[in-house]
C-alpha cells in the first residue's frame, strides 16, 4: 500500500488528516510506503481526482479522505486489531472524527497556522498563505495574536476528551483506538508547527498525549517537534 502525505521541507510529515491515516495503518499492522507530496503540487496527485491528502492506494484500489481510509482498512482488514471496536464504536469513531473537523481544528489551526510558513517548501507557500488568508480574511500573522484568547477557548472545548483519559489511559480504553488517532493528529500537527505549549502541563490529555507519541517505537517522536 501507499499512503500519499503532504510533505514539507525538510521532508517534514505535518498534515493532521495524514498522521490519522498513518497511526490507522500502524495500528493494523499493515506494510506501507509513505509518499510525499507538496502542497501546490496538484499533478502527482490528479489520479485520484481530487485534490487533498491523505490518500491511499492498494493495489488497484485508490482511497481518499482519511475518515473513509479508516473505514476502507477496518472492513478489507477484519482479522487485524480493530480500529472501532465493532459497528457502535465506528458510530462513536465517526461523531469524534466529526467533532475534531468541525469544533477542535477550526479553532486550533488559525492560531498557529503561521507556523505552518516555516516549514513549506518555497513553491508551497504562496498556496498556503493564499488559500488560507483568503478564508479568514486576515494574515496568517494577524491570526496568531488570537492565542492568548483562543489557547484557553481550545483547552476549555476538549472537555469531553479530558474526560475520557481521566478514566483510561487512552480514549479508546485500556488502548488506543480510532478517536486516539484522530485527536492525536491535531496535537502532532501543533508539535510539529509550533513550539506554542497548547496544553497546559497538569492537563490529562498532556499525559495522554505523551503516551500517544510513544506508541509504535515512538513514530510520532521521530518527526521532528518546532523549537
Ligand atoms: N477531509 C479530508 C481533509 C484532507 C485535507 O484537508 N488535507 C490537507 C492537508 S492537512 C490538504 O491536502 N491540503 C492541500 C491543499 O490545501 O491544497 C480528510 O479527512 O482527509
């Protein structure tokens, strides 16, 4: 299998949607090769008829949108560690991913979005800049002196996720499932974008989350954090 992953420089590996499709192959035990692709490059990826990452490609088999790449490895891989835990958990796998898109990114991604011009490549970021300015209406710089107010706004919305690692070491339980990887994927993008501490230190989901860049001999440790 492939997994096509925006790539930056450095070949730095810093897309959220991405890290949730990788963490899922992982989590599957399954064999894949990584394949960068920059941000403006549309070409490398037309095959798929669109135009985003993460997309996976088995065999003949071409998969986009990291939520149907879970569902895509849960049914072709029935007999490998289950990623929902049954048809009720993939219910709750999809309202949390669902959550994540809609309330948590949104309200993390303008704040350190900036971060994101330090590691593009030159002929990525005009792309960058351009499609996300033209969405907020404001500079990505403009953007960033929202923290202060919006830092504490974020910790305040994953109330129902802190909950969840207060009871069990990960939010799927006694290990980590689906919504593990989905949540993981915004704090490994803001490790890797920012050196802005998102999470105060006490907070159970730090915990959880150091716990999550342990799994797999420390995958997520490997990718290089901002300073
Ligand atoms: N709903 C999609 C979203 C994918 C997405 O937005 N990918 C971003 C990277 S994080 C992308 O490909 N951006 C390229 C661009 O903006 O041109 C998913 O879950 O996979």
């Amino acid at each position: 299998m492939k997994l096509y992953e925006l790539r930056g420089k450095d070949d730095v590996r810093f897309s959220t949607f991405a890290w949730r499709s990788r963490m899922a192959l992982l989590h599957k035990g399954l064999d894949f090769e990584r394949v960068g692709v920059g941000m403006a490059d549309k070409e490398t990826i037309s095959f798929s008829g669109q135009k985003l990452v993460p997309i996976l490609v088995d065999g003949e088999t071409t998969v986009t949108d990291s939520w149907r790449i879970a569902e895509y490895l849960e049914d072709t891989h029935p007999d490998a560690p289950s990623l929902f835990g049954g048809d009720t958990g993939r219910r709750f796998a999809r309202f949390f991913n669902s959550w994540i898109d809609s309330q948590v990114m949104p309200v993390l991604f303008p704040l350190l979005a900036v971060g994101v011009t330090t590691l593009n490549a030159p002929e990525d970021e005009a792309h960058f800049r351009g499609k996300f300015e033209g969405l907020f209406k404001k500079t990505l710089e403009e953007l960033a002196e929202g923290r202060e107010a919006g830092l504490p706004k974020f910790q305040r919305l994953l109330a129902p996720a802190r909950d969840l690692v207060k009871a069990a070491p990960f939010i799927g339980g006694a290990m980590p499932l689906y919504p593990d990887y989905a949540l993981y994927g915004v704090f490994i993008w803001a490790r890797i974008v920012s050196s802005t501490q998102v999470l105060k230190a006490d907070d159970p989901l730090a915990a959880w989350f150091e716990r999550m860049l342990d799994l797999y001999e420390g995958e997520g440790r490997r990718q290089r954090a901002a300073v």
